[in-house]
C-alpha cells in the first residue's frame, strides 16, 4: 500500500511540476509565426538552388572525366 502511495504522490508531482514548466512557455504571436515560416521557405530555396548548382557542376566534372 505504501508503494501505491508512493507512485501517486510522484504522478501527482510530475503533474504539478509540468503544469508548472508549460506556464513558462513562449507561444509566438501569429505574426511572429507567419515571418519565421517566410524566412525558413526562403533559406530552403535558397539552399535548394546553392546545392541544385554544386550537383550539376559536380555531375558535369565527372562526366567530362569519365568521356
């Protein structure tokens, strides 16, 4: 019984302590949620293209070594 105890009082601890850590969360703004996505789809593109260019250069040195 005293297990049993013991297992509650640490459930009814975690739950406490979560409720406490999820008070200190920072939910961005929609505004700050819409810019921050702008600025991850155009520094993918841009990557995109940067390794898109390094491939076909890469794809036409070895084709030029190997004819």
């Amino acid at each position: 019984m005293d297990k049993l105890k013991s297992y509650l009082n640490q459930g009814v601890s975690f739950v406490q302590e979560a409720w406490i850590e999820l008070s200190k969360v920072y939910y961005p703004s929609p505004k700050e949620t819409i810019q921050a996505t702008i600025v991850v789809v155009a520094l993918s593109f841009v990557m995109a293209l940067w390794l898109g260019l390094i491939d076909l250069g890469a794809t036409r040195i070895v084709r030029a070594l190997l004819s």
